[in-house]
C-alpha cells in the first residue's frame, strides 16, 4: 500500500560496502531503528582524519541513560508472602520472589546488601524467539506497545522479541543493564557472578559487565559444549558461554581464595572410607585390606581406579607416600631420629623438605611423616585424598611459630576446572522429563553441573546465599539442593521469575516451543495452578526438594527443601495524599487508614522487613498477648502488632516490653490516641530501653 522505503534500502547497500558505519538510533515514534554513523562513513571515505567528536573507549547504544534512570528509580512496591504455595513456610531459609526481576533487585536491596555470595543467571539470549523484559523508557513507546497488545496494563512485555525486529542489540542492553547494576549491589565483597549466554550477545555482555562490574574483574570465560548439530550448514554451533565476574577480585585473592574440584573418583573412594570406617572402627589394617579389594573390584572404566595407589590408611583417610626432599636441591640438612633404632636416618641428596628441625617434629607429630624399617633410608611424607581437619592441626600445633602449613605437605586429589567443559544438552532435558513427567521446558540448564559449579567457587562458604534472578526452569534451586546434599554445605537460594502468561507463550510458539508451552499448562491445570511460567518454576522446586529427600545426602546438610514464596505487588499503602483544595466531605473517612483494606497482618509484617533491612527467611511465629496477635521474628529480632481501632493499650505494652524485643512495629490506627501513642512509646523507653520503636 506504499511505495518503496529508499532510504531503508540506501542504508542497505551502504551496510553491504561498510559494515561498521551502520549502527542503530531511536526513531521519532519512539522504536529503534537502522542508522548510518555519518562521521564513520565520512571517515571511511577519506584519505584524511576527518573532524568529527572526541575519541574514546565507551560502550553506548540508544536507551542507556533511561536504562541508567531506571535502575536507579525508586519503586512503591512491595513483597506479600503466599503461605498456600510455600513450602515448610516458617521454618525454610530459601526464597521464591514471582514478579518483574528488576522491582525484586531493588526490593531486596535494603536486606541483602552486600550479602550474596554467588549469582548465576541464564538470561533471554535475544534469538528471535526468547521472551524478554522490556522497560518503559519513554510514554511514547509504552503507549505505542500498549496499543499493540505488547504489553499488559503494569508495563509487562507480553510478546517475545522478534525476527522481524531485527535482534537489535540495545533492547536486549536495555534489559540486562539495570538489573546488572543493582544486582551488583547484592554481591557481597567476595561475590561472584556467573551469566550463561550464547554468540549472539556475548560480545556485548562482555562489555556491559566490563561497564558494571569492572574489566578488572573479570574472571573467565567458560565454554560449555552441548553437542553437535549435524543439520548445521556451516559450522556445528553447539556450544554457550558463561561469563564469570567478580565482585572484587583483587580482595579474592589477598584472601588467599583458591577454587579447586574434586578429580573424578575421589569421592566414591573417600565414601567408601567412611563405610568401611563404620564396620571397622580404628582397625586400618583391616580398612586397608578391604579397600584394596574393593579397588581390584572396579571395573576398568571406574574414575575411582587410577587412583588406587590410595590404599594405606590413617585417621585421616586414605594416603599414598610423597617425597620428602626439599625441591630442586640444596635444602637443610639435619639429623631425624629413627623412632626404633633411634639413629639418625638417612639424609635425601636433595635435602629435607622442612626448613627446620622443628617443622619436621611438628609433621611427624601429625602423623604425615611415615618411617621406613630402620634409618638406612629416609621417611616418606603422607599424601591424603583429602584435607586434614583444620581442628586436628589446631589441637596438635599449640604455638605458631610461623612454620609451614600442613596444607603444604599434603597432596589432594583435586584440580583446578578448565574453562572449557562437555556436558550433553539432552542429559538434563531427559531428566526434566523423567522428574516433571513431560517436557515442560525446552532447553533446561543441567543443574549437576550447576552444582558443581556452585561447590567449586564457595570453598570457604559453606552457608552462601545463591541467587538467580531469570529463574525459569528452575535448575537454579535443584543445583543448590544437590550441592548441599553431595557436599554437605547449607546453602540457600533466592529465585526470581516473572509470572509469564503461558497461554499467550502458546500463541505465538511454533513447533516444539509450542508443544513445551502446552505440556506445561495440561500439568499446571492437572494441579489447580496458575497457568503462568513462575508455577511450573515453583512445581519443578517441589518435586526436586522430594527427589532430593528420598536420594539422601550428606550428614551436614539440614535438609532445608523448602522455599518461602513472596510475590512483588503494590505498596500496602494507601494513596491517601491529596491537596487541601482537593479533599471533599465525603472523602474524609477513607483517610483515617493509611492502609489498603485487602492486605492481611502477614502483608505489612514483610513490608516491614524490607524497610527494617530484616532477613525476608527469618522464623517466624505466632503467639497471642492480652487477647492481640502478635508476631515475633527469629525469637526477639523483631515483634509487631498490627490490630486497630483502638486496641494497642498501655498495658498490652507493658507485657509486651518483658519479652524484651530489639524491634518493636504497631499500626498507627491500633492507638486509641496520640497520647496513648506517646505513653507507649515512654514505656517501651523506661521498661525495654533498647527496643526500637515503629508505627505505619
């Protein structure tokens, strides 16, 4: 119905002879658009260096002052607690937040400041087909989208990010931006961030978390291989990347953090141990019998083989013999008793491998120097497959004469990870399936390697808070149950995941998106839930929490499977602000409560949490004072009352100020009047002088 667009096709052919020189800018409808970079071109087309703006090193695109505005806006929002799709609601430390990502960021800023320790992220890789988030930079655009039936009446993007779109490269930056931004926030000093991503926006997350993070503390790149593709018609693409960033690497390693993993079959031997331990008690030589068998019993593909040279045992564990001469030559030489000729033992030519007679008392103290029949030949060190208890070092090493660390003179089987790693891409889609009962998502992220990953990066954290704000499939949280339940560590999670219509996902998918979108609502539907993503999210943390529970795990995991689930929603506040000029009679009555009638007691406890900076996972309980509920959070952090009309009385407070509380909060209109509001606060300041004391 129109005639040729001949400057999209100008720009075409100059595209096709100077590649560079195109770039993208916002139209004067507010969307963006192909754009030729003038200056470049005039530049491309001279012998000379043309005048043109200043030279420097930046990463720039249309939209990123909004995207920088609006992750630094402020939001009246709130988290409500859902106690009915919660699981072990009062007692678990792990959080499900369904809403937009990026309120939740700024919600929790207040209360995990600086506390989490490891983020991971998969998010949208802006194929063509991926659903993104897309905030509202400008009325104009909102408006147009609205218009469109892109977006719901909150701003949400409905429609996925198509080809016909041209994959521009900033919508996607405009998204990832100001969540990175204030997730960085949340890291703690010693945080790490992991981001998986594909070709198409590697480049420029590179460079966007070079921007939020620092060049400077960039990690690595990894390389996860999934398979090949042989309906390639090229090269076979079947590799992602993960971006590794932390918070502050040079802080890392003034803390002397090293990231190691176990090599494959430490473990099934060090278990095998601990079975044989139980049968056998303190009799090693008859573990060391047993253990050998159980070595020549291993079939030839066994990890656990190679490593069959870990056949004597102690109380430490499984042990080889190591060298002790000093490295290179030409250490100290001096005279070590043999225990039972008690004459001095033969020197190594190179020297001992202790600098001093008194570290090497301190080793064979320990129990990691070995002796040989007599003194005709030098002792050997001990090389266990694990570290040696640090108390077990503490008890025996009283003084600290700035001698060696034992760690030093033992030899663990474990390694550091290589930046490229394989892993089948179908091995967690079949699991899923397996787990789910039907192929709910398309493309899962394999939460074994997740948790390996998880376990290899907080070796001195065995209590990390593990957050995942582009949640999806979930494997996020099965990782963290897994890592616990291998490794014994207690970690907990914070999920995050929009409540995406998947009827609407259905609309617009094709071949098998389409047939994951309706896998997961005949599911959803068979359970009475919401036909949105986040529910398929939260059934997948059920079933992995059952799974997990059934399988068993190590002693020293608490078996915390739960998840307490918040959903971001609106301040619980009331609009109650007007101009004088604006009031009307009538109006005056619903000013006396500053707070919406649909929210419950529950509501205002959470939003006084964010604003207090309190644990969102602290316990919880419910008791009742004087006839009046009252809620106390982890025992005495904090106590609160919301009744009204009137029922917060003087001497409901006075037996209140006994359980002593470090915070207390009441609603304003619980009091009858200000001048019970001021004798309560004069009481909680005579009788609990400690207690901070709050009304909204």
């Amino acid at each position: 119905m129109h005639s040729p667009n001949f400057t999209e096709e100008n720009i075409a052919k100059l595209a096709a002879l100077f590649p560079g020189c195109v770039t993208e800018s916002i139209g004067e409808d507010g969307t963006l658009k192909k754009a030729i970079d003038f200056d470049q071109l005039k530049q491309e087309l001279s012998t000379n260096i043309v005048e043109g703006p200043q030279e420097r090193y930046h990463l720039n695109w249309p939209g990123k002052r909004e995207a920088l505005l609006t992750a630094n806006a402020p939001i009246a929002k709130t988290l409500r607690p859902c106690r009915e799709e919660s699981v072990d609601f009062d007692s678990t430390e792990n959080l499900f937040i369904e809403g937009d990502n990026l309120d939740a960021l700024k919600l929790l800023q207040e209360t995990y400041l600086s506390k989490v320790k490891m983020i991971y992220i998969d998010p949208p890789y802006n194929t063509g087909k991926d659903f993104i988030y897309k905030d509202n930079f400008t009325v104009l655009k909102d408006e147009y989208e609205k218009a469109a039936g892109e977006r719901d009446e909150t701003g949400g993007r409905l429609v996925s990010n198509p080809e016909s779109r041209g994959r521009y490269h900033s919508d996607w930056l405009s998204m990832i931006y100001p969540r990175l931004s204030v997730a960085r926030h949340l890291l703690c000093d010693e945080g790490l961030i992991l981001i998986s991503i594909d070709d198409t926006e590697q480049a420029s997350l590179r460079k966007v978390c070079d921007l939020v993070f620092g060049e400077q503390n960039f990690v690595a790149q990894l390389v996860w291989e999934k398979g090949r593709k042989n309906d390639a018609k090229f090269f076979s693409v079947g590799h992602e990347y993960m971006l590794v960033y932390a918070r502050n690497i040079v802080l890392l390693r003034e803390r002397g953090e090293i990231w190691r993993e176990e090599k494959p079959g430490a473990r099934d031997i060090w278990d095998e141990f601990l079975r044989l331990k139980k049968i056998h008690g303190e009799d090693y030589r008859t573990i060391e019998k047993d253990l050998s068998q159980w070595y020549s019993d291993l079939p030839k593909s066994h990890p656990a083989k190679k490593w069959a040279r870990y056949k004597r045992v102690d109380k430490y564990g499984p042990w080889r013999d190591r060298d002790i001469s000093w490295p290179g030559g030409d250490g100290p030489r001096y005279h070590v008793i043999h225990p039972k000729t008690k004459q001095p033992c033969a020197i190594p030519e190179a020297g001992w491998r202790f600098a001093s007679p008194e570290e090497m008392q301190r080793q064979i103290k320990l129990g990691l120097v070995e002796f040989r029949e007599d003194h005709t030949e030098p002792p050997f060190r001990k090389a266990h497959i694990r570290p040696i208890p640090e108390e077990s070092v503490d008890e025996e090493n009283n003084n600290d004469n700035g001698t060696e660390d034992v760690d030093d003179n033992v030899e663990f089987a474990t390694q550091v990870r290589g930046s490229y790693f394989y892993k089948q891409s179908q091995v967690a889609v079949k699991y899923l399936r397996g787990l789910m009962g039907a192929k709910v998502f398309s493309n899962p992220k394999d939460h074994e390697e997740l948790a390996r990953l998880i376990e290899y990066v907080t070796p001195n954290d065995r209590n990390a808070i593990i957050m995942d704000f582009f949640a999806g499939s979930a494997s996020t949280a099965e990782a963290v149950f897994k890592a616990n339940a291998t490794f014994g560590s207690n970690h907990r999670f914070i999920m995050v995941q929009l409540p995406e219509s998947l009827e609407d996902a259905m609309k617009s998918a094709t071949g098998s998106a389409k047939k994951t979108a309706q896998a997961a609502m005949k599911m959803l539907k068979k359970n009475g839930r919401q036909i949105v993503l986040s529910e398929v999210s939260k059934e997948r943390i059920r079933l992995a929490g059952m799974n997990a529970i059934e399988v068993g795990g190590h002693e020293s995991w608490n078996k915390d499977i739960g998840f307490r689930v918040l959903k971001v929603d609106s301040s619980n506040m009331a609009d109650i602000y007007y101009t004088p000029d604006a009031v009307e009679q009538k109006q005056l009555s619903l000013l006396t409560d500053n707070i919406k009638a649909d929210r419950s007691s529950e509501d205002l406890l959470f939003q006084v949490l964010l604003d207090w900076g309190v644990d969102l996972t602290f316990p919880i309980t419910k008791e009742t004072i004087e006839n009046r509920e009252v809620f106390f959070v982890d025992n005495n952090a904090l106590a609160a009352c919301f009744v009204k009309n009137g029922q917060i009385t003087e001497d409901f407070c006075k037996e209140l100020t006994k359980r002593q509380p470090l915070r207390v909060v009441f609603r304003d209109s619980g009091f009858k009047d200000d001048s019970v509001k001021i004798n309560v606060e004069q009481i909680f300041k005579l009788m609990s002088p400690h207690t901070e004391v709050k009304c909204i």
